[in-house]
C-alpha cells in the first residue's frame, strides 16, 4: 500500500510539473510593442519560412505574399504561398476579433474552428491543418505562436503534432511593407 501511495504521488507530480513546463501567454502581458492582429495584418505583407522535422532538417523553404484587410471585427488575410522547389499553394485566413484581443479563425484547409488570444506582443493560437502528404490527408495540430518585434517585423513559430507527438516546426518572418 505504501508503495503504491509513493507511486501514485510521484506520478501526479511528474504530470503536475509537466503541465508547468510550456510556455504561457501571460508570461507576455507586459511586452511591447502591444500586437493587435487587425493593426498588423492590415495592408501587405512579406513572410520568409522554413519547415523542420522533429530532427530540426529543412525540409521545405518558402516565402508568402499575404494581403490582408479587415471591416470592422472581421479580417481576411490572403496568402500565396512559393516554395523553394517551385510548387504553390493558396490559403486564405477568414478571421474574426471577438473583443479582449481573442480571435477566431478558419480556412479551407483549417479542421473546425482556430482560436487564439493576443497578450502583450504575443498571439497564440491552436487550430488542425489538413495537410496534404504521400497521397493522404493528415490533420496536423498547430501550437502556433507569433511574436511582434516592433511596427513591421513579426516572428512566428509554430510546432507541429499527430496524436501528441512532434512532428516538427515551421518557423516564420513577417515584414509588413509600408503603406
């Protein structure tokens, strides 16, 4: 019985400190610049990005052309995607602010609905992809978090995983052009 008690407290500690260990949107309130999503994703923009794999390979490489605009709470973000090889892809983002710097958002290629939250310089949000891979259809869970580093410059890095586990990382910059 003792045993097992020991057991059991050291499991509930180990997940207990697991569900501590990631980062966490509060951990951004204070930064600056402040990030409001329908500030920046207004006009165009140039974005430069590669995908890794869990072992941190280039896999692929390629830059978006996004042109995004918004009407009152709604944005569209419309995103021509150019990869290294040549190949093309077209996504557009339908977004919705619905207040407190939390935002919605689906695509064509988005499983259901993504929500994300904006804090300080930070936005995070979680949606599934449905990506195209060896003739099938994967949907790939993003932890997708963005990070204002001042008026034009905004980084982005989100990791990518099927039934939890990693299965790699798109890491991304985006430039807005002046106006």
């Amino acid at each position: 019985m003792k045993r097992r008690l020991v057991l059991t407290t050291g499991i509930a500690a180990t997940l207990g400190l697991a569900g501590c260990a990631g980062p966490r949107l509060s951990d951004h309130a204070g930064e600056q610049p402040a990030l409001d999503l329908r500030d920046y994703f207004n006009g165009t923009l140039d974005a430069y990005g590669v995908f890794t794999d869990r072992a941190g390979k280039v896999v692929k490489r390629f830059t978006v052309l996004m042109r995004c605009r918004w009407t009152g709470e709604d944005g569209v973000l419309d995103e021509d995607f150019v990869y290294a090889d040549g190949s093309t892809q077209k996504r557009i983002w339908r977004l919705k602010h619905l207040g407190e710097g939390r935002y919605s958002g689906s695509a064509d290629d988005v499983v259901g609905t993504a929500l994300g939250q904006t804090r300080g310089n930070a936005f995070r949000w979680d949606y599934t992809l449905a990506l195209p891979a060896d003739g099938q259809i994967w949907h790939v869970a993003f932890d997708d978090w963005m990070y204002l580093m001042d008026a034009r410059v905004m980084l982005n890095k989100a990791t990518m995983s099927k039934f939890g586990v990693r299965l790699g990382e798109v890491t991304l910059s985006f430039v807005k052009r002046p106006a």
